[in-house]
C-alpha cells in the first residue's frame, strides 16, 4: 500500500502567509532576510517533515540568503510551497533546484515592489486620506490604514496561492527543464533590473580639485562687501544673473575629477565599484567584510580629500 500523500491545508499556508508579515523582523547584512524566511515557512515544513532530521535539513537550506521586496516574496513563498510539497511526497528535486527558483525570481520581481507599491498605492492612498484630513474628517488616518492594510493582506495571501498552484505545474515536468529555463529567464531578468540600479542607487563623488582657472570681470557675479547697504536694484541684479545661468557665483572656475569623469563616463564610478564587489563575492569574500571595507575606504578617501 502506497504511503499517504501530505499536502498543505489552506490553514497551513495561511499560517505562512501571516508569519511572512515577519519577513524582515531578522534582517542582517550577510544573508537579508533569510531569517524571517524560515520562519514563514516553519508550519509547512513540519507537517511536510515529521521526522526531525529532514525538518531541520528542510529549514538549513532555506537559511541561505534572501532577499527581495516584503510583499512581493509571497508568490516565492506559493512556489516554494509547491516544491517542498512535491519533494516531502517524493519528487526528484533537489536542494539546488529549490534554491535555484528562489534566486532567480526574487532579484526581477523585487524590482516591482517599489513602483508598484511605494510609489504608486501608498502615494495615492496618502493623497486620498490627508484630502480628507484637510477637510476636519477624522477618518482620514482610519482610511489610509484600513484600505493600506486590505490592499496589502490581499496581495500577500492572494498571491502566495498564485505562486502555489503554478509551483505544482513547474514541477510536474522536471525533465523538460521547465525549472532551468524559468530559473535561467528569471536571472537574466533580474541582472538586466539590478544593472539599471546601479546608477540610482549608487552614487560616487570626486570633490578633488584639478584645475582653478582665473575669471573674466564681466564672467561672475560681483557681490557687496560685507556692511554695505543693499539696494533693492542691486539685489534684484544678483538673482537675475544668478538665475540666468551665464554668470559664475566665484571668481574662479574650479573643475573637479568628478566633472571630468561626468563629462567622460556618467556613472563609470558606480559601475567599477558593483563590477569590484562582484568580484571579491565571486572570491568568497564575506559581504560583511565588503561592507566595512567600503565604509573604511570611504572614511579614508575623504579625509585625504578624494571623495
């Protein structure tokens, strides 16, 4: 007689879905949100794993890093629920393959919550709510958190149930590679997001002086010495030439390295520093070790006046 299968209740994954409010409740520098990930996903594994051995195996391989926007990691969750069930009822998958979903959707959907949620519910919900607050209506806060919160819930739960009904479709042909072409798209989706990144959320500056060069009289901006009277023409001057853009507030044009560099290469800074840390990751060195080494590089460069 063949082993009754185990399968997740809506209860069980309901119980996911509420710890997953948790997600970054045990955010670290070397692994993210890896904490608040396995212990969403702690009711699951027990009733996928009753013998202690493979719980803990089961929990040990969904300590590895993670990281993604907080809502947008419940259609990982349903995937990942899908995987496991299908694995605890004796599927050929491999740690690597879950891993392997897990990365390769959390970097390109990570690039939706922002937009999607931050600037562009949350914004309007604001909008929306201080309209009324604006008006002396006392349901203004009590709108924006019930209507944020309804909007939020749904997503996470609603979503999750996406990702768990398709995760059971991923896995049913293994040997078709559905599972290395949907992990390779999703990667390449994801690198092509992050390198766009790199320009927002990176930023470099090179106050280094290169060159002084010694104005025209008529090239800047002439301005009273200190304890004379300002007459309104002199004054309504300065902020017409200072808003026109023709004429220099100082004597002197200073040219900096970080003007060369914007005038060469916008962004080439940011970009040697990501393609760096990429490097010393695929070395093996700690992220927690690139983090005070960027943090000391910093410190140092500008104390000597480079950066």
């Amino acid at each position: 007689m063949s082993e009754k299968k185990i399968t997740l209740s809506k209860k069980d994954r309901r119980s996911v879905m509420l710890r997953s409010q948790f997600l970054q409740g045990s955010w670290n520098y070397e692994r993210m949100q890896n904490g608040g990930w396995a212990f969403a996903l702690i009711p699951a594994l027990k009733k996928l794993y009753p013998n202690k051995e493979d719980a803990t195996q089961a929990l040990k391989r969904h300590l590895e890093f993670f990281n993604t926007h907080p809502y947008i990691a419940a259609p990982i969750l349903g995937v990942t629920l899908a995987l496991e069930e299908d694995k605890a009822n004796g599927a050929d998958i491999d740690d690597a393959a879950i891993q392997g979903v897990k990365v390769g959707m959390m970097g390109p959907l990570a690039g939706i919550g922002d937009p999607v949620f931050w600037f562009t519910v949350r914004p309007i919900l604001g909008a929306i709510a201080a309209s009324l607050a604006t008006g002396g209506s006392i349901i203004a806060p009590l709108f924006f958190f019930i209507a944020w919160n309804l909007i939020r819930i749904g997503f996470l739960w609603y979503t999750q149930e996406f990702g768990y009904k398709k995760g059971s479709e991923i896995t049913s042909d293994l040997s078709g590679g559905i599972l290395q072409t949907i992990t390779k798209g999703a990667s390449i989706l994801g690198m092509f997001v992050m390198g766009i990144l790199v320009q927002r959320w990176t930023n470099i500056s090179f106050p280094l002086v290169v060159s002084k060069v010694q104005l025209d009289e008529k090239a800047f901006i002439h301005f009273p010495e200190k304890g004379t009277h300002i007459t309104g023409e002199v004054l309504q001057d300065i902020v017409t030439k200072a808003t026109s853009g023709k004429f220099s507030l100082t004597p002197e044009k200073v040219t900096t390295l970080q003007d060369n560099l914007n005038q060469l290469i916008p962004g080439f800074a940011a970009l040697l520093l990501t393609f760096i840390c990429m490097w010393l990751l695929k070395r093996k060195v700690s992220p927690v070790v690139i983090i005070f080494g960027l943090f000391a590089l910093g410190v140092i460069a500008h104390v000597v006046g480079v950066m």
